[in-house]
C-alpha cells in the first residue's frame, strides 16, 4: 500500500490523495462523483470529453479533472451551478451527433410497455434495441445531469457500420470520440489497430487504410469492447438485457497458461449471453483474450456439449444408461490385465477432477497412466538440470511479479497468443521505460514493439544466442565469478562471433548492436516458450540461455502454455503418472496389443482403436469419440467449481455458483460411482497429500537438488557448432522451405473452436500459411491462394498469408492437432518441405 | 497493366528508401518524412507507410491517422495539376468565394475533387500568407495574384492544352 501523503480540499471537505493521482481518482476515492466519459482508470488521460471540468481555487480556468494532478494544498469545486450548466452544455454538444431521444424521453420509464420512443429515434431505434442499454456511461451522465434538452440540431452522421469483422461491431454513429478504445488497443494491448483518422467533423475511429479489423491483424481481444462508453463498440449479435434476469458466472479459463478469470452471463433461457472478464481491479486492464471471450461462449451458446452417454453395440451407436455404460466400463476393467490397461488424459480440466482420475488409475495397480503433453516443456527442463547438474529453478525461480523496470529478451514465444497476461504485465514496463528485445524464427505478433528484434533461422537460435555469448564474455561486465568461465571462453574463442552470426543466420552487425543493447539496459530477464524446447536441439538452446543468462547476471524465465502444466509435471518428476508426448507411442502399444483397454479422459489425437475404448470427454464430435465403446459425457468445468493452476504456479479457482438442471453427472461422481462398482471407498481429492492451498508449483520441482551456477558448454555442442559452420549451404531451390510449427491453442477437448464457432475461423484460420512477400513473388503466387506443402512423409493444404515477419525461405504454420500426423510435425519443431509447383 | 503497376509500386518504395536514408529514425522526423514523400511522390501507397512505421517504430494506424488529418497529405495518386484557391479572410471579402465556383464550373468538379481525365485536382485552403495580394490561386506551385474571374478561363485552358503525364516525379 502507497503512502497517502498529499492532502487537499474537494468541495471544503479534506481528502488525503497519493502522490501522481489524478484529481479525478482523489475524487472518485473519497467517494465523490465526477462525470467523466473519456478518462478510465488504466488509461492515461485523453481529457477529450470536457466533462470533468473542475473549478480550482486561484486558477483562471477551469481544469479537467482526469488530466490535472493533485497537488499539495490544493482547493477544488467539482461541482457548482456554473459547473453543472458548463458540462450540461458539453454534453448537449456530444450529444447533438449521438442519437438521444430517447435520453430525453419523458416516458422512458415506461418504454417496454408504450415504445413509444421508437418511433422518434434514429437507427438503431433508440436505446431500447442497443446493446449497450443499462450499461451506457452516456445513460448515466444524461441522468446524473438531468438533460431536458438539446439546444442545437442533430446531426446524424449517417456513417455505415462495421459489420464485416467477426464478434466486433463497430457502429460509428453512436461514437462519441472518447478514445478509450484508441487508447487500449494502442497503449494497453500494444495491437495498435485502431486510431484516430481525419479531422474536425469527420473525425471518426478507423483503422489503416481503412482495413477490416481482420485485415488490420486485430487479435480480437475485445478490449474495446470493454472499455466503450456507448454502443459504439459492441459484440456481434448480442442484444440489450432489458428486462431480463442474467445471472452471471465466474470461471477460470482452461484454454492456455493464464488461466484468465471470465464471467460467464447466462440468460433466462440458460444461454450464454457473452463471456466478458471478470471485474478486476483496474477495468482497463480487463484480461481474456478472443479464445476465452469468444471461442467459449460458441461452446456454451450452442448446445455443443454432449449430454447422454452411448454405447457401441456391434456397429451401431446407442444411448444408456449411467448404470449400463458405467458397467460395461466396469467389466472391461475387471477383465482386463492392468499391466495391459491405460489411462490417459488431457490436461484443461481442474486439478480435482484429474487427481480423482490419476488416483483412480492408481487404485487399480495401473503402470500406464499418461498425461498427453506434445510440447515436453518442462519435462525437458527438469531432464537438462538434472544431467547438468544446475539449477534453473524453474518453478520457485518464476515470481509473480516482473522485475521493476527490468528488461526483456523473448525467445521464440509469441506472448500475444501464448501468455497474454504476462505480455500485458510487459507491455506496462515498456510504457514504464523497460526495454524488450525479440528473438524469434517464427512469426511474433510482438516485434512490432520490441526494441530490437532478431530473426534467426528456424533452429539456429542457439548459434545466434551463442554469438551474443562469445562476443559478450569479452567484455568487462560480464560476470566472470561463476565457475567455467575461463573454459566457456576458451573453448568459444575457437569461433569467430561474425561466423556464428552469419551461420545463425543474423548479421554480425545486428549480433553487435545486441551486446551494446544489452549493455545499457539493467536487470534482464529471459523468457522462453515452448517452440525453443520443441526443437531437435533445445538441448543446445537450454545451454545457449543458460550461459548467456549466468553472463548477464540475467533471471530466466521458462514460459509454459498449457494450463495445470506446472501442476502435472510436479506429479510426473514424482513418477505418478508418465507423460507420453508422442502419440505413435500409444498407437504402437495399442499396434502390438500391450495395452487393450484404454480410458481417455479429455481428448487425445488417437486413431488406433483398442481392444476396449472408454472415452470421457465434454464434445461428443472428434473420431476418438465415435471409434469409443463407452462414451461418457464429462462435466463441463465452467459449471462445476475447482481449481487450475497458471503459469506462476497460482492455484486459480473457479467457484461454484449453482447445478444447472439436466446437467451431467459430475466426473467425480462417475469416479466415484466407478470405485463403488470396483468395490473401493469414495474418495475425493482432499484425501490427497497435496496441500492444494499451498503453490502446487513448488511441488513440481522439489525433487530437485539445488542445482550450481556454473558455465559449461557440452561435447555435442561443440561438435554442432563445428557442423553448422561447416555444412552452411545456399538454398537451391525456390520451392524449398524450412517450416516452423507454431502451437495453436484454439483446441478444447478436442473440440475445433475454428470449425465449432461461427466466425471464428475468420479470425484464426488454423489452415494459414505465413510466408514473406518476396517468396510469393518467385514463387509467382498470390496471397490467399492455397498451396500444396510436401513433407517427407505427407502433404499439407494451407492458404498462404504475405507476412514480412517471416524470413525468406521460412513457412510458419499452425496445425490444430487433430491427427497423428500433425502431432509428429507438431513435436518435430521444424521440419523441411517443398511448395508444390503448378504446372501450367 | 498489372506490369506497369508494379513499376510503380516499386518506384514508390525506393524513392521512400532513398528519402529516409537521410533522415534519423526518430519519431519527431516522422512528420518531415511525410512532407518529404508528398513533395517527391505525391500521395502515400500502403507500403510507404508501412516502410514507414517499420523504420521510426510507429504504428502503420497511427500514421494513417496522420495522414488523414493533415490536408497537405494525400493517400491517392494526386493529379498533374494542383489549383488552390485560398479561402482566407482578406481572400474571401476579396471575393475568393465566387473564383471557387468559377473553377468548379469550368472543371465540372467541385473543391476537393479531381478530374482524372484532365489529370487537375482542385482544391480550397486557408491563408498562404500573403493576404497582400488577394485573391490568390496556386497552380502548380505557381502563385497568382490578385486573381478575377476572366483570367480563370485562362488559366484552366492553359492546364488542359498541354497534358503532362503523371509520372513525371522524380528526385
């Protein structure tokens, strides 16, 4: 808590204020209201509504609250006859281009029942049919003010609305010009899509050249919707609550490592209205993003969940019963071996309802109990510390909180898609004055921000970060004390940085104004994503970053993108249950019939059928489901309360509000219910020795020593760095590519939010295909087109997108992984393929 | 066609290369940059402004919003021909109003429209700073003063005779 120190007068009455607050906030905490329609706490102030004006003792003129300090001493009037008739008159100025009639209608009260105010609006038919209604800062400022008229003439703009993007209507002739959306696309969520564009009357909130918001490379984060005053900026084909009950729910969501806190609205009719983030403490920095806001809300909206349980009878599918499908389960585990018997599952569910499912596996003596973790995150961390003896640290290493004024170098991890809370975490240090370097082989939506960025080639990441290294533990300030200095030095003054550079695929320049940059900033922090561990030689790049980090003196920071991910791999380093990160794996198991019986829990991109298949899942929609004898519905979590753990390590809970009727038996019931047929005690995870109050986080890693700070650099290292200095080749042939698998999270439960929700394959096309502008050229392409890919083993459809991100000779795609084969590429990395030619 | 255009985008890209070889990537000189693009090539294709934004570190939206709120930038290929007619005070008492509707009548466009046949754009603006000799019309850089309605038709006839082409820019 700051120090309240500042003291002041607001309307004669003493109100204490912390220091660089607003006027404005000292206002609104002592509990006073100020009308305001521009300025919103988070955002910094745009003082373009002229409604706050306030009347400060010894000022010739009035000042707006939101962007006047308070100061020491001072005495303010927020509100006097002359105040009130100042911004009366302001807000008939807005309002004279907002249509307001029915602000001013006598009978609005009654609107419901007369309507009458319909007939004298403007489009959209007044405030009865505008989403906004009810929740409109203009509704509330025209009734704080009392307007009883508007003295000049309307002015309808007219302007068509945008209806083109998906989930975001803009509707331009109810904007009041405010900025908030401006100024939160911009400076909030670094996306920069929206701006201000033209002049005087014809100023309006576009985009560049008048794109769509999806030609403008708008994430769809609905930030502005958040933040809109007015109907201005609203989500498609919601309409206004009147009248309607809406019970609201609050959830975690299990979509990636964030675990953002959402609110689900629910309407009388029990559909999901909209999913919105759940009230924060600074509105402006509303979390979520488009999966959780708008990917969910097409899954609770349309009735996708599954709802009864079928069995397979020969070839047919049939409804059962609970008794009759549980049963069946039952049997086949009872007469299966449990040595031939496997549970897999996936991780997006609460911590309750997996550790109900591994300790059920458990109870039945299971050796095979598989989380399906494509990415190996962290299990390759714990690997890398434990063969070299040092400490990474992973979890207890990772604060909650980002280093003050630190800075930042991002290694091949698009926070934007992968981590949003934390890039918004990083986008406030850079307002702050941090610095942020990206070095990334694929696409990253945030170098557009960074300071400087870096394009490596697609696994060469190590040779440039090890170029950095070399050229770095020259200099005076590198951090010497550790152990192995002198041999790191030794054994790398074999290569000449430029060499390492060019081979990696940067320019010795560029590798030069890195270490200068590093130079100047203060506290770096490392940060990391998936796609650096999924390579074939993360091994190297762990060694690269662990060196260079020891050098800098610099904190790492390995970011997980999976939810419960730190949770699940604490229990696998303690050999509960085993990961299973390829798929083939299962499948040759399956092939050679070690494992007959197979529960899935979640989905799995499986396609061998074993000799028994229960599948429990939310979705009834993926092959793994139809191939299933026993199909069980699982509960969907947003209903149900628990807890998942996010990136930190934090226990996040999702509490519980009601049971909806009709809804399925909850997964730890059927748990449950399964024991009592299996003849075993209920149980319920509180019976577990996890203490599931305290960061399950830390568990994951506890068996792990203290590892040692020390540099080294490995055998195989050298003998990498040799060959790729030796083997570097000119690309031949226009048509061959290095392809970079990106992860896509728009996956839940197997269930394609692409395909599922309507619009969202607009926003996110998981069959995109990012390629440079000047590859299309030689090529003789165009953007849009569709490509053929070949890869050694199959081949890839996609449709190419120009991105001048992406080096020359690179493809970036991101494969949902709904199949074996996508899942290899997927935990490949990178692999090499060749665009088909047309031959015409 | 489609050969020519993308000569032309080409073209735009260096001659925006070449401008920004001397200039610093500052953000202040992004606003110099702009005016050195409008007098050197004459409006703003997309990938200018996207070369741009890469190079002073700007959003490519914020420029765009630059662009549209200044009048001396223009996001079209402009025409051969600029006729501005100022429609300043000391102008305007002068008569600079009824010179206007004399430019539009003879052109068949209104301010602020062009005429992509004749390749002549007209336009109003708001002092040019020398009130002295009003009523005064630019055309293509060329200041004429104390201008009266006779001397319009000539001056329009002296557009439309000889056509220059508009590829004429250079550095």
């Amino acid at each position: 808590m700051e120090k309240k120190s500042l003291s002041l007068k607001i309307n004669d009455r003493p109100v204490e204020a912390r220091p660089g607050i607003s006027v404005l906030q000292a206002a609104r905490e002592a509990g006073l209201y100020i009308p305001a329609l521009c300025e919103l706490e988070g955002l910094p102030p745009l003082a373009s509504c002229r409604l706050c004006l306030i009347k400060i003792k010894g000022r010739p003129s009035f000042a707006p609250a939101c962007a006047t300090l308070a100061e020491e001493g001072m005495e303010v009037e927020t509100s006097s006859e002359e105040l009130e008739k100042l911004r009366l008159t302001t807000l008939e100025m807005i309002l004279s281009e907002h249509p307001y009639f029915c602000l001013l209608c006598s009978e609005k009260a009654d609107c419901d029942e007369l309507k009458v105010t319909m007939s004298k609006a403007f489009d959209p038919g007044g405030c009865i049919f505008c989403p906004k209604d009810g929740d409109c800062d203009l509704q509330r400022v025209a009734s704080y003010l009392n307007i009883k008229k508007v003295s000049f003439e309307f002015k309808d703009r007219n302007r068509p609305q945008w209806s083109k993007d998906p989930f975001i209507i803009h509707n331009p002739n109810l904007c009041i010009l405010c900025g908030r959306c401006v100024s939160v696309c911009g400076e909030i969520r670094g996306e920069n899509v929206l701006t201000f564009v033209n002049r005087g009357e014809a100023t309006a909130i576009g985009t560049f050249y008048n794109r769509s918001l999806q030609a403008s490379n708008c994430s769809f984060c609905g930030a502005c919707l958040d933040v809109c005053p007015t109907g201005a900026m609203s989500e498609k084909g919601l309409f206004p609550a009147r009248g309607e009950k809406i019970s609201t729910k609050k959830f975690v969501c299990p979509l990636c490592s964030c675990g953002c806190e959402l609110e689900a609205e629910i309407g009388e009719d029990k559909v999901c209205r909209r999913i919105v983030p759940a009230a924060g403490e600074k509105p402006a920095f509303f979390l979520g993003c488009v999966r959780g806001r708008f990917g969910l809300k097409g899954l609770l909206a349309d009735h996708k969940l599954a709802e009864s349980q079928t069995v397979r009878i020969k070839n047919s599918r049939e409804k059962a019963s609970l008794e009759q499908s549980l049963s069946a389960v039952v049997t086949s585990l009872k007469e299966t071996n449990p040595e031939e018997t496997a549970f897999i599952f996936a991780e997006s569910n609460t911590i309750e309802n997996l550790l109900s499912f591994i300790h059920l596996g458990q109870e039945l003596g299971l050796k095979n109990i598989f989380w399906y973790y494509p990415e190996n995150f962290l299990t390759r961390l714990i690997e890398f510390e434990q063969q070299n003896q040092v400490g990474l640290n992973y979890c207890s290493s990772v604060p909650e909180k980002l280093p003050e004024n630190g800075c930042f170098f991002i290694i091949d991890s698009d926070l934007k898609s992968e981590a949003v809370t934390l890039w918004l975490e990083i986008k406030k240090q850079l307002k702050a004055g941090s610095r942020m370097v990206v070095l990334d082989s694929g696409s990253n939506a945030l170098e557009g921000q960074a300071d400087l960025k870096l394009k490596p080639l697609p696994g060469k990441e190590d040779l440039a970060l090890l170029a950095v290294l070399r050229l770095w533990l020259d200099r005076p300030d590198c951090l010497k004390s550790w152990p192995g200095w002198k041999e790191l030095t030794e054994k790398l003054r074999h290569y000449q940085p430029e060499d390492l550079a060019l081979a990696s695929g940067l320019n010795s320049d560029s590798v030069k104004t890195i270490v200068d940059f590093l130079a100047s900033g203060k506290s770096w922090t490392f940060i990391f994503g998936q796609r650096f561990l999924r390579q074939k030689n993360w091994k190297e790049n762990l060694l690269a970053v662990w060196n260079l980090s020891l050098a800098l003196g610099a904190g790492i920071w390995p970011l997980s993108s999976k939810i419960n991910e730190k949770f699940l791999a604490g229990l696998a380093g303690q050999g509960q249950i085993k990961i299973l990160d390829e798929i083939k794996e299962l499948e040759n198991k399956i092939k050679a019939k070690k494992v007959r019986n197979l529960y899935v829990y979640g989905d799995i991109p499986l396609t061998e059928k074993p000799e028994f298949l229960t599948v429990h899942n939310l979705f009834f929609n993926s092959s793994l489901a139809d191939l299933s004898h026993v199909f069980l519905p699982a509960s969907f979590w947003p209903g149900e309360s628990g807890h998942l753990v996010d990136y930190t390590g934090q226990l996040k809970e999702s509490p519980s509000t009601r049971e909806q009727e009709g809804h399925p038996v909850s997964d730890q019931t059927i748990f449950n219910k399964l024991r009592a047929e299996l003849g075993r005690a209920e149980w319920s995870p509180s019976k577990m020795n996890i203490n599931l109050s305290e960061r399950p986080g830390a568990a994951a890693t506890s068996l792990l020593k203290p590892g040692m700070k020390r540099y080294f650099l490995s055998g195989t290292m050298m003998e990498k760095i040799g060959d790729s200095l030796s083997s570097e080749k000119e690309r031949m042939l226009t048509e061959e590519f290095i392809i970079v698998v990106e992860q896509n999270l728009d996956l839940y439960g197997g269930f394609n939010l692409t395909e599922g929700v309507p619009g969202y394959q607009q926003a996110r096309n998981p069959g995109t295909v990012l390629i440079n502008p000047s590859d299309i050229s030689h090529l003789g392409l165009e953007a849009g087109e569709e490509i053929v890919i070949k890869l050694e083993s199959k081949a890839l459809k996609g449709k190419i997108k120009p991105d001048s991100g992406i080096t020359p000779g690179v493809l970036v795609i991101r494969p949902l992984l709904i199949d074996g084969f996508l899942s290899d590429i997927y935990h490949q990395g990178i692999v090499k393929g060749w665009v088909e030619l047309k031959n015409e | 066609m489609i050969e020519k255009v993308t000569i032309k985008k080409n073209h735009a890209r260096q001659v925006a290369e070449s401008l920004l070889k001397g200039i610093s990537p500052e953000r202040k000189n992004l606003i110099f940059f702009l005016h050195q693009v409008q007098n050197h090539l004459g409006y703003f294709p997309e990938e200018v402004v996207l070369l741009a934004a890469q190079y002073f570190s700007v959003s490519p939206a914020e420029i765009f919003g630059i662009l549209t709120f200044y009048s001396a930038f223009k996001l079209n290929q402009s025409c051969a021909h600029h006729i501005k007619v100022c429609q300043g005070t000391a102008c305007h008492v002068r008569g600079s109003e009824a010179i206007m509707k004399e430019f539009s009548r003879l052109l068949g466009i209104e301010a602020g429209d062009y005429d992509r046949q004749k390749s002549i754009s007209l336009e109003t603006v708001n002092c040019l700073g020398c009130c002295a000799i009003g009523p005064v019309v630019v055309v293509d850089g060329q200041y004429h003063a104390r201008v009266n309605l006779k001397e319009i038709e000539k001056i329009v006839a002296g557009l439309t005779a000889g056509e220059k082409s508009d590829e004429t820019c250079e550095i």
